[in-house]
C-alpha cells in the first residue's frame, strides 16, 4: 500500500481537504482556516498546481487582487483514491 506524496504530506493534506469540502476558496481563507503561513501555503499550492491538482484563478475584486483555488478533477481523484487508500489500511488493521 503506497499514499500519493502530493496528498500525503500533511499540509497539502489539509488544502486538498479543505478545498473538497468547501469549493472553490480565496487564498486568504484558506491561509486562515489552516493557520499556515503564506509563504507556505504558497509554497504547497505551487506545487499542486505544477501537478494539476488545482485551478488558480486571479482576478481583481474592489480593485484588489484576489487568487481563488479549487480542486480539479485530478485533484479531487487524488484525494477520494488518498482517502480509500486510508480506509483500506484502517480495514486492514481490524482483522
């Protein structure tokens, strides 16, 4: 049983997460709610959308800037097969 290194590492982790349960999200909310730092948030979501995990989307909103993220399909895929593969391993343990 293998996990995927770009879902597995736990702070991408918690972005795949939060971006499938709430959609698309400013970068500022997703900075909150996991209380990482922008350098490494920006950092981890580089490296998801360098593999296609994520959509970026930047626009100006009041004639502020404003980057928004949401999961691809590829992103979503990746994070259902990374949760599948925790259930099998947590199946795996009761027997």
């Amino acid at each position: 049983m293998e996990f995927d290194k770009l879902v597995h590492q736990s702070t991408r982790l918690q972005i795949f997460a939060y971006l499938y349960r709430h959609g698309r999200s400013s970068f500022t909310e997703v900075a909150d709610a996991l209380d990482v730092t922008e350098g490494n948030l920006s950092s981890h979501l580089q490296t998801m959308e360098d593999e296609e995990a994520v959509l970026v989307e930047k626009e100006f909103v009041d004639r502020k800037p404003q980057t928004t993220y949401e999961l691809t399909e590829e992103g979503e895929r990746l994070f259902e097969d990374h949760v599948e593969t925790l259930e099998a391993l947590i199946d795996g343990l009761e027997e």
